[in-house]
C-alpha cells in the first residue's frame, strides 16, 4: 500500500510540475527508482515519422548519450518492445535472451535481470521503459500493476506535452516564415538579410547550426551567412558541384537528410563535425523556379530524424531565402551600377577642367588623377571630387 500511495503523490507531483518534456521524464527516472530497486533506468521515445527510438531520459549512466543514442524499432529487447508494443520481463541473464543486442556504448551485458514496457498515448507508441537491475529479479503481480499504470499515465502525459511543444513549434516556424518573407521586400544590405535569414532559421529549427551557401561559378559553393560563431566553420573551404552533402543537394536539386554526418562517406568535413559537435544535418535547395543558387543547412548536435514537414518548411526558408538573395543582389548591383555612372561622370568633368587650367590632352589629363590617386592612395572619384570642389570654389 505504500508503494501505490508513493506511485500516486509521484504521478500527481509530475502532473502538477511538469513545464517541459525533459523535466517529465527526469522525474519519471525519480519516481521508477523510489518504487521498485533498478540498478538503471532508460526512456526511450520513438521519433516522430521514423522506426527510431532515441535515449531521451537516464538514471545515473551515461548522461552523455542522452538525445544521442538511438535504436531501431525491432532492434534487442528494447527494439522488441516498442515493435510489438508487449513488455518483456527476463528474470536473469538478459543479456543471453535471443532477442537481446549488446550495444558498445551501453553496458547492458552488466545487468542480470531486464524489465521493459511500451509508452502509449491514446493510439500510437510514444516509446519505451526499461529498467536494468545488476542481480536477479523476478517482479511481483503488484510491481507489473504499478508499472503498467505508470506507463500508460507517463504515456499519456508524455503525448499530451509532444503536442504542446509541436505547436508551440508551428507557431515559431509561422513566425520565422514572417520574418524571412518581410526581408525580401526590405531596405537591408545582402549579408545583414542573410544572417538574419540563418538566425531565425536556426531558433525555428531548435539548431545547432545553420548555414547558407551561395554557388559562386569560379570558386563553387561558398559559406555566405551563419549564426555559428566558429571562424573553423566560417573558413570552410568551398564546395564544387556533387561534392559533399551540400554538392549533391545543389547540383540534384533535391533536399538531403543525414542522420550522423560522422558515419556518412559522402560528407567531407569529418573532423570539422566532431570539432563542432555536429551530428544530423538537413541540407535543402535554394530554389528560383527550376533554378538552383545555393544551399542552406542546419545541423544538430544530436542524433536527430527530419521529418517530412521539418523538410517541407525549411524548404520554404529556403526559397524565400533564394528570392530575397535575388532581390538585393540585384539591388546592390544596380546601386553600384548607378555609382559607377556617376563616378565616370565626375572624372569626366574632372578631366575636363584639368584639360582646360593646363592645356593638355584628355589621355594626359586622366593620367595626372590616376597619378594622384595613387600617390595618396584614394579613389579616383575622391581625386575628382577634390578637382570639381576646387574649381568650384574658385568660380564662385
């Protein structure tokens, strides 16, 4: 009795106290632990839209793997579990159950006994239980009552805040596709739009790192904008069409998911990635009609599946993205065309004068400013302007 009255002020100290999926489930290790003697607790929840279940919550090992480790639905007893959507219960020797599989970075091949239960929340698994213990262990009717009641409730509430922290997400991406929408009608220069492109995209993403490559026909794919402030990462040298992840998304014109960039021979940057703790990676186009310019990343520093809308949105960003590139680059070079024009205008005029006070051809003339441009080592407009300020001073 005392053990389900410990179960239920947990079960209402969690509902009451929960703000955030982490705290739910660090409190669920809590609550597990103060009512049966595991040696080891481990929660599992499966990704949205993938057969992957990622460690998400531990009692005291190996903290590090949190958000890191993954297992495949079907894959050792755990893969089992969420597969079937059964519990399994091994008394002893666990690690000898056919179904078990010894991963190098877990040290389940430690423990004797194995209890395992599936999350449900209403239709569908949100991911599993599973709790270790070093010596034989074989649970009572009333221990597999407690865990079921605590699963099905842990399951429940582990949904309920998925879907608060899904659409607070919406509102982000909803939010963040404003932002870049307004930026492609706006007054900004081109690498102020660009950060500020990369900035959003990566607090809508929850990223680690976001970037924007622009393809450059001279150098290739070049490291524009990031909100990383890694000069390693800056530095990047540029990428030629098919190279690398961010090559073959360009030149196929098609979005690339890569859920450890460490193990994928394609991708380049190995020992950048482990530098800058960089795991999963989404590289999409930057598309203008059937035409690619570049490319925008995002990376985390987990192991991470991109679903198909994480993937339909940043395409989205992209695009936009590709438009407002267009846009002011296109601007910035009309701007320069236009100071261009009036710069030759100015030592037209110049030349002009100077033809006239010395009597000398215009070819002499413009190599008296060019002269003088060199000499103090400013422009030829500034020389021009300085000649048209003189003359004017003395006209007047």
């Amino acid at each position: 009795m005392a053990r389900e009255l410990k179960l239920l002020k947990g079960l209402l100290r969690i509902s009451i106290s929960v703000d955030s999926l982490s705290v739910l489930l660090d409190n669920a290790v809590r609550l597990l632990l103060e009512i049966l003697p595991a040696d080891g607790v481990f929660i599992y929840l499966r990704e949205e839209d993938a057969p992957v279940l990622i460690l998400q919550a531990t009692s005291r090992y190996l903290p590090d793997l949190v958000g890191k480790f993954s297992i495949r639905l079907g894959e050792g007893l755990t893969g089992w579990v969420a597969a079937e959507e059964s519990p399994v219960i091994v008394s002893s020797r666990a690690y000898e159950d056919p179904r078990a599989k010894l991963f190098q970075m877990l040290p389940e091949d430690r423990y004797e006994a194995f209890l395992s239960l599936p999350l449900r929340g209403r239709d569908s698994l949100v991911g599993v239980i599973n709790l270790h213990f070093r010596e034989s262990f074989s649970p009572k009717d009333s221990d597999i009552e407690l865990l079921t009641l605590l699963s099905q409730e842990m399951g429940f509430m582990i949904r309920h805040i998925q879907l608060f922290e899904e659409a607070q997400k919406k509102a982000r991406q909803i939010e963040a596709l404003s932002q870049v929408s307004q930026s492609i009608t706006s007054s900004r220069y081109l690498e102020e739009i660009l950060h500020l492109i990369v900035t959003v995209t990566a607090e809508m993403t929850n990223s680690t790192l976001c970037s924007i490559m622009i393809y450059d026909p001279e150098k290739g794919l070049v490291v524009r904008a990031t909100q990383t402030l890694s000069d390693d990462y800056r530095k990047k040298p540029p990428l030629k069409v098919g190279e690398s992840i961010a090559g073959v998304v360009f030149g196929e014109r098609r979005a690339i998911a890569v859920e450890n960039v460490l193990k994928d021979p394609r991708y380049t940057s190995r020992d950048l990635a482990k530098k800058e703790n960089l795991v999963s990676m989404l590289s999409v186009p930057m598309m203008i009609k059937d035409r690619a310019i570049g490319v925008v990343n995002v990376y985390t520093s987990h192991l991470h599946h991109f679903t198909k809308d994480e993937v339909k949105v940043l395409q989205s960003v992209a695009n936009q993205a590709a438009i407002a590139w267009e846009n002011t680059a296109l601007f910035e070079r009309t701007v320069a065309m236009e100071e261009a024009l009036e710069s030759r205008k100015r030592i037209d005029r110049a030349k002009g004068i100077l033809m006239k006070k010395h009597r000398i051809a215009e070819e002499e003339a413009y190599r008296l400013l060019q002269k003088k441009s060199m000499n103090m080592r400013k422009s030829m407009r500034e020389i021009a302007d300085a000649v048209l300020l003189a003359h004017d001073l003395k006209v007047d």
